[in-house]
C-alpha cells in the first residue's frame, strides 16, 4: 500500500513539474519570437489625444508613443504602431495580432482577468464635458438628458460600475467610436454631456478654438492608472517592460515626457 502511495506522489510531482516546465517554455518561446522579430506590435487608437494621435501629416505622436519608443530602444525593439478598433483591444491582444495595448489604458478589475498588466505611468480622471449654454452646474442636473461615451473606454465601465452616477440620471447614452465625433456632437447640441478622459479632454480643449464654450467637472468616480496591457502568458515580456518604466522613471526620462504632453 505504502509503495502504491508513494508511486502515485512521485507521479503527482511529474505532472506538476512538466506543467511547469510547460509555462518556463511557452514564456521563452513568445519573448523569443518577439525578440527574433525585433519588433514590438503596440496596438492603439490613433485619435486619442494626447497619448496617441495623428498629425495632420499623419504622423502618430504623442505622450504614449514617445513613451514606448523609449521603452522599446531600452529592450532592443523596435516599436510598430497598429491601429486597432479600441472596443476589440482585448481580442487583437488575446489572438495575437497585437503584443501589447499601450494607449491611455486605464487598469481596472475587470481587465485584469483578461490581461497582465505593467506598473502605471500615468493617473486619470474620468470627467464631465458640457456645453456652457446649456448650464449644467453639476452631473444631477443631467437627468433626464442625451449622454456621449466611447464605446469599450474606462469612462463606460464606470458607467456600469457606478450606475447612481449617471446611468440612471440620463435619458439615454450615445456610445461613439472615438472622442472626436463624441466632441463634434457635444458642439452641435446632439448630446448633452460627455463621459471622457481628463487628459485627453484637457488636451483637445486647450487645443480647441472653442474651449470658451465648455465647461469641465471631475466625477465621483476613484482615480485612473494608465499602464500598458499584456498578454498573460507574456510574463518575461511584462518583466522587461516594469524594468525599463522603473529606469525611466529613475533617470528622469519619464518626467521628461510627461512635461513634454502636459506641461
């Protein structure tokens, strides 16, 4: 009987090592690939102002593409930028079409069941964009009103998360593509207020020939994290990308960039 037992541990111990032999594996093999590739695939939404965006040139800059293109020379990639549709980042990350999610990419509890994370780099706020005109001191007075969000952003889990704050105030919510036909809607009156990004909305406002004509309220919704998303089993890949944000931060390059977007 003792010996039966003892076979059958032995065999447990077997098991448990392969399969973690079996992970050591898989994690060299996908920083291997990417290493051999000499290229790291960021996927982003190229309208987000100020981490991602295009130029009139069509040139991507912005606060997160100087930040991976820093990451990138510190651990021998080079960077290549994909344009993605933001409410599918997920699934281009878990399919493999995308190494990394790297775009004012807020952490949340319901992410990070589906996706590694590094540190954060950057906190957000979610905020409330109205016109003047239409006087809504507060986000109570939006009862009853047209919401705009973007479709797959942080700002519409809060939404789901924390449903006393506005979900249940609005008439109805507008969802949209991308901020910038968001705020091309705000303008002409089509929807009352926009749930968005405090820095992508303190960006395009300071940018905007038309900042006298919105008003801005941050909302009772907990600070933001940016940080970048990574595919799970990636581990070696979520390891370099933590050491090479940690030596930026230490040498100052970071807070460089930082004042750079936003002064």
């Amino acid at each position: 009987m003792m010996k039966k037992i003892i076979r059958l541990l032995s065999l447990l111990i077997i098991v448990i090592a392969s399969i973690g032999l079996s992970g050591c594996q898989r994690q060299e093999s996908s920083w291997q690939k990417i290493k051999e590739r000499g290229t790291l695939v960021i996927g982003v939404d190229d309208s987000f102002v100020p981490m991602d965006f295009r130029q009139k040139n069509g040139k991507l800059v912005g606060f997160d593409v100087d930040l991976a293109t820093a990451v990138c020379k510190k651990i021998g990639l080079k960077p290549d930028f994909q344009t993605i549709d933001w409410s599918m980042k997920e699934t281009e990350l878990r399919n493999g079409t995308i190494d990394v999610i790297w775009n004012g990419y807020t952490k949340t509890k319901a992410r990070a069941k589906k996706v590694a994370f590094s540190q954060p780099y950057l906190e957000n706020d979610q905020i409330l964009v109205t016109r003047k005109k239409d006087k809504i001191d507060n986000y109570r007075q939006m009862k009853g009103k047209v919401l705009g969000v973007q479709t797959g952003s942080s700002g519409a889990d809060d939404l789901d998360n924390y449903p006393n704050v506005l979900k249940k105030r609005v008439k109805s919510i507008v969802l949209y593509d991308t901020y910038n036909n968001a705020f091309i809607d705000l303008k002409a009156g089509r929807i009352t207020g926009l749930l968005i990004d405090g820095v992508y909305a303190n960006y395009y406002l300071a940018h905007s020939k038309y900042q006298k004509e919105f008003k801005k309220e941050k909302l009772p919704y907990s600070s933001e994290k940016f940080s970048v998303g990574i595919n799970k089993k990636d581990k070696i890949l979520k390891d370099k990308i933590n050491q090479a944000l940690e030596h930026l931060e230490k040498t100052g390059e970071l807070e460089k960039i930082r004042q750079k977007w936003f002064n």
